[in-house]
C-alpha cells in the first residue's frame, strides 16, 4: 500500500506512507500563494536590502519606491532618506542667499 518511491514499505496504506514522507505541497493556486508573486516580492525586498546598504532610506518596499529613491540619489548625488530633501532648480542667473 505505500507510495512506490517508499524506502521502508512497510506502511498500512498509501496516505500513512505520505504522512511519514512530510510530503508538501507549495504554490498551488487558491490558499497556496503563487509562486510568481513570491519571487517578485523576493527581489523588490532583495532591490530594498541592497538600497539600504548603500545609505538610500526608500519611503517604503515597493518597487516604484525604491527606483525613486535610488534615481533621487543618483541626480542628487547623496542618498536618499528622511534628511534629503528635493529643491526646485533656481532659475538660470538667480544667486544662492
């Protein structure tokens, strides 16, 4: 009665031999997520990791969040976080006071 890959055979039906297999079963639609998702949020946090090792502080997890932030540091030529603060361009020919 055990599954066929069963090293043992000695279990008394297939479901107890499955049950001694830990078997599981991952990213299966409806109530077990999907897989695609999984990796997309797996490399948006992966995106943020490396962003804060840098010193950028993104204003969240997203995605279009830690480009912004990453673009901002990079025109800024500082790193992005609570302490940047964006300027307006002064108009050609005005003076810094």
């Amino acid at each position: 009665m055990c599954r066929s890959g069963c090293p043992t055979q000695d279990h008394a039906s297939w479901g107890a031999c499955a049950r001694a297999a830990n078997l599981k079963v991952a990213y299966c639609g409806i109530g077990g997520g999907d897989a695609t998702a999984q990796k997309r949020w797996d490399s948006e946090l992966e995106l943020y990791r490396q962003a804060r090792k840098q010193g950028v502080q993104p204003d969240g997890t997203k995605l279009n969040q830690i480009t912004a932030a990453l673009k901002a540091s990079d025109a800024a030529g500082a790193a992005y976080g609570k302490d940047f603060n964006k300027a307006t361009p002064m108009p050609a020919g005005a003076e810094a006071v």
